[in-house]
C-alpha cells in the first residue's frame, strides 16, 4: 500500500455541520454499538447498520404503504429539475427568475454542506469507522480518509484493484476488492488479506458475527473471527445465485442477498440454509434493506418492492413503488425530527427523498453522474458519492414552520 497526503479540498464539514444538533453530537457518538461489542473479541454484528434503520420501531405504525398521510408535506417548488450550468460557473444573471436550479437539491429539508474532490472514478463505499474520519472508496483503486474537522483528505491508500464496497464494523473496515476482501484495523493500524473469493466483490455484510461477501461468481463466502488467532477464519459458502450478488443485508436472523440473477435469496443467519427465493423482480437487483418488519428490494427494473411475511412465514409482496428509471441504491436514514425516510438513487442521476412509509416525494438531489453510494453520519449529516468520484456532505434542517 502506498500513502499520499495530497489531494482533498480545505473546506471544513464538521464544524460548519448542524450546530444546533451539536449537543446531540457526543450522544451520538457513544451511539456506535462497535466499540463496546469489541470487547467480545468478535465481529460485533446482529446485523444492525450504524444507521440503526431497522432497529427503530415506529408505534404508530400500520400497513400504509403509499398512502399518503400526516407525514410532512412540504411540496418542492416547481422548476425545471435541471441545474442551471450558468450557475454553475458562477455566472447567472437570471437571479431567482432564472428557470433553471440554483442549487444540487430539490427540497428544504436538508443542504449540501461540501463536496469532497479526489476519486476519479465512481465512488463505491462510504463509510465512518470513527466520529471524526470518513473513508470513501472507489473503482479508482482508493481509500481516501477525509478529516471531518477539516474536510481534508488525510491520505489516500492504494489497494491495487477496483474497489466494490466498503463497509465498517468496530474497529474493522473492510474493503470488497477483485478476488479478495481487504480486513483494515483501524485501531490496530493493521490490514489482512481474506481469500477465497473469486471475482469482484461487490457486497459486504456482518450478521450473527460473521463476515459475508457477496462475489461476482454469484457465491456468498462467510468468515468468523477467531480472536484466539486474531485472525478471520472461513465459516461458510452460500451457493445458489447464477450471477454476481451485488447487495446485502443482515437483520433478524436473516441474509438477504439480491443478484444479477434478478432473485433474491433469504438465508437464515443460524443455519446458513436458502429458506427463501424472491423471483418477483425483472432485472437485477440493486438494494435490499430492512425497515420494521419489511423488506424494501430496489431493482433495475424501475421498481421498489415491499415485502412483509404471511403467516406462514415467506415474503410476499405488498407494495411496489415505480420510478421511470431504473434504482442503483437505496439508504434509509431519519431526518432532523427523526422521521423515517428513504434515499433513493436512479440512473438518471436523481436522488429521490421519499417519506416512508407514504412515499410522499419530500425533495431530491441532483448529481453530474449516477449516485452509487449512500450513507447516513451522525450529527445529522449524511453523504452521497457518485460516478466522476464527488463525495457529497449534506445535512438534515429542521422543517420549515409554515407562518400563519
Ligand atoms: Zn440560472
């Protein structure tokens, strides 16, 4: 690995970050389930993102899929959805009467904080293995480690190959790379090797303490820790998918895993035994996720399928959600008054903000290239990077008050 500290943009993301969330900040912080679960000497896992998406219940809630209802409502104002390129150089003279966007965001209820520059190819993973530094990967074959206090790019590790999504679990972060996954310790300033895959790896998850990569050969490879060795050790291969698993998500004893075979399989996290096929989907599946006691799959197909068990236990469909084109990634998060909401990227280098579980539309983003990857911060921030490598910082604003 080769370190270099150049590169990055000076401007600060932190500190200009959400200052009336700040007291929350150190709250949210001691917040990250990893650090005591490494006391375990494991992995951590349950399966539960930072995010804490799935692991939130809403009361009050019922089956109301798309039906809009109660949640805010505030309506994006009408413009052309097209960013004014003069703007963009600086050089508008239109003012507020110009009928292009002046702005990256449809939307009050979050802004853009900063762009961070460096990666030259689409940006893959992103991730916050501490509260004070950000990792974003890419196909540019880099980790860049941006300072949140600064918005510096600290340094920029070279991996040798494409990287295919970065996640981070305690003090791990590990990195999907061609025919391997790369294990960093961040505390440890060490890194292993974990062999066994073949072909790119594409999705990373940790459930039921163990390490799950999903591989362009369509096989899902599992390892566990064995603090004994301090070393991963494999666990399991789960075969079946025909074609590469590009996403993944692990909650209550469950792997997801959606393909470029179109399915999705459910596993169980004890057994490690497909209990499940979901075929509903027409093209390849881009983005799974929990939410309450549903599953949301997001497909090449245009749609967004939400899934909920009969009683016999199997998913089934319960509400499909159509875009007009075709969904890269999905991110659930909550804003500012912790209202559930869903990121949603298409390949018309759209970000749609959808309430859940009304999917009332509640602003966008909009982008140069394709968004492929989404990650909710503390603080109330989060982040977006996309295909000509741009980190974006944004942050939740409390709605505005309609004046009476
Ligand atoms: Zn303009």
């Amino acid at each position: 690995m080769d370190f270099d500290s150049n590169g990055g943009n000076k401007r600060v993301f932190h500190r200009l970050g959400n200052k009336q969330s700040q007291p929350h900040h150190q709250h949210q912080q001691s917040h990250y389930p990893q650090n005591q679960k490494r006391a375990h000497g494991g992995l951590g896992g349950g399966g539960q993102r930072n995010d804490g998406f799935s692991s939130r219940k809403n009361p009050n809630f019922n089956n109301t899929w798309g039906r809009p209802g109660g949640t805010s409502g505030g309506v994006p104002p009408k413009k052309m959805e097209r960013v004014c390129n003069f703007w963009v150089q600086g050089k508008c003279n239109y003012g507020d009467g110009c009928k292009f966007l002046h702005s990256w965001s449809i939307g009050g209820s979050f802004s853009l904080l900063t762009t961070l520059e460096g990666h030259q190819k689409v940006v893959t993973g992103i991730t916050l293995p501490s509260g004070d530094k950000l990792y974003t990967g890419s196909k540019d074959e880099h980790v860049r480690i941006w300072d949140c206090a600064s918005g510096q790019c600290v340094s920029a590790v070279h991996l040798g190959g494409e990287i295919g999504c970065m996640i981070n679990e305690g003090p791990w972060v590990f990195i999907g790379l061609p025919n391997m996954v790369k294990a960093l310790n961040i505390e440890t300033v060490t890194d292993m090797s974990l062999s066994g895959p073949v072909g790119q790896v594409y999705s990373l998850v940790v459930g039921n303490d163990m390490l799950f990569a999903g591989i362009q050969d369509g096989n899902i490879l599992a390892w566990k820790f064995n603090p004994a060795t301090n070393c991963f050790e494999p666990a399991a291969s789960l075969t079946g998918h025909t074609s590469a698993v590009v996403t993944m998500f692990a909650g209550a004893n469950r792997l997801y895993s959606g393909s470029m075979d179109n399915s999705i399989r459910v596993w169980n996290l004890e057994t490690l035994q497909c209990i499940q096929i979901l075929t509903e989907h027409t093209s390849v599946v881009m983005s799974v996720l929990c939410w309450e006691q549903f599953l949301l799959s997001a497909s090449l197909d245009n749609t967004i399928k939400v899934w909920a068990a009969t009683p016999s236990g199997n998913l089934e469909v319960t509400y499909t959600h159509t875009e007009e084109h075709g969904i890269l990634t999905l991110c659930g998060m909550f804003d500012a008054e912790a209202k559930p909401v869903l990121l949603c990227s298409t390949n018309d280098n759209f970000v749609h903000i959808y309430d859940l579980p009304s999917f009332m539309e509640r602003g966008k983003i909009i982008s140069k290239q394709e968004i492929r990857a989404i990650q909710a911060g503390p603080s109330g921030l989060f982040f977006t990077g996309d295909g000509n490598g741009q980190v974006r910082v944004w942050n939740w604003l409390a709605e505005p008050k309609t004046a009476m």
